[in-house]
C-alpha cells in the first residue's frame, strides 16, 4: 500500500493524544500499521528542542520568530531524519502536530505574517507534506476544562503548566478560530473532527474520511 502521511491539529484540551492513539489503533485493525510520531519531537535532537520550546528559561521568554525558528528546526531535523525515510520504505505516519501548528501558534496567535512563516517552514519540510490532515474542533470553555480535569488527575496545579495550556478562553478561542480558518482554506487537505464527541466517534469519523478517501 502507497505511503500515506497524516497530522493531527487542534487547540489545548483537544484531545489529540487520545484520538491519535486512537486512531492508530483503528488503523492496526483495519490491516494498516502506522508509526505514531509528534512534534516539536520525534527524534533525540528534536526532542531535545520541545523542552526548549515548552519550558524556556525562566524570565527569557522566546519571541514569536525564536518559537518559529526553534520549532521548524525540530522539524527540519524529523522530518529528514525520520519521517522522510519512513515515507520512502512505504509506512504510514501519523504525526500528533506539524506545520498548521505553526501558523495558528506562531502565526495567527504570535502575530507573525504568512510572508515570514511560509517561506521557513517550506525550508523546513522540502517535499514533505501531509495527504489528509484531522483538526480537532474543541470549544474553549470545554478545552480549559479538559486541561484542568487532566492536571488534577496528575496531581498537579496551574503553576506547571506551559504556557498555552495555561491560556485565557479568549487565548482558546482565537486558536480554534484559526484551525477553523485553516479547514475552510485547504478543504481538500483538512477534515474537522467535533472534539465535543466522544474518542471513539471521533475516530469514527476520522476512519469514515479515510475510507472515502484513499478506499481501504
């Protein structure tokens, strides 16, 4: 079966963790292994570059172009590193983020234009490119909610939260209106998933979007 790359995107809260392990599963049973990667991450050095970008030095907070180049460096070094190749053997990636990330947060929410962004993350990515991209449509009030159920399951409290998680609803909200906003500008690449739903409608309709599309 031909390669097939596809991303996960959506706000805080979201529940991206949830439905991409999901939809991993989803895919095992309907005879397709996948490899499970995120970013920023997914290798040593990229990792290495997510601790930077979630938890900087305390009173040196990045700027909206640092966050940019740290992040489309991780990416630079996955994807030559590690989805690349894993594209060529014919596996099927599904990455929990990757550029849309980058301009909602850096872009719509850090307030850096399309002339600056576009051109670092073509640099950072060459040829590569999601097929089908699934955005977790979540409210604010119910993403905060989601964060802060999840940090008290943990034990821990608002302090140790990096800094998106830790957002006003307006913060929120401004992120689901850019994902929004991106679905309606690559329609032929992204499909809106209602988070509000339960993980497993969620992968549902992920594997309904799958099957229409690439027929398995």
């Amino acid at each position: 079966m031909q390669a097939r790359f596809i991303t996960v995107e959506g706000g805080e809260g979201a529940g991206k963790s949830v439905f991409t392990q999901g939809l991993s599963q989803a895919l095992a049973i309907a005879g397709i292994p996948v490899v499970l990667t995120r970013e920023p991450g997914g290798t040593p050095l990229a990792d290495g570059l997510r601790e930077l970008f979630l938890h900087p030095p305390e009173g040196d907070k990045p700027t909206a172009i640092t966050e940019l180049l740290i992040v489309s460096a991780a990416r630079a070094q996955h994807v030559a590193t590690r989805i690349g190749p894993l594209l060529e053997r014919g596996s099927w990636v599904l990455c929990d983020r990757f550029y849309d990330s980058t301009r909602v947060y850096q872009g719509s929410l850090g307030g850096l234009d399309s002339a600056v962004l576009e051109p670092i993350i073509a640099c950072s990515v060459g040829n590569c490119h999601p097929h089908l991209s699934f955005v977790l449509d979540c409210p604010a009030e119910l993403a905060m909610q989601r964060i802060t159920a999840r940090e008290k399951a943990k034990g821990r409290d608002q302090e140790v939260l990096n800094r998106y998680d830790g957002g006003s609803q307006a913060m929120h909200q401004q992120l689901r209106s850019a994902y929004q906003a991106l679905a309606k500008k690559f329609p032929e690449r992204i499909v809106l998933i209602n988070a509000e739903e339960t993980p497993e409608k969620m992968v549902q309709g992920a594997m309904h979007a799958i099957r229409e599309r690439w027929n398995i």
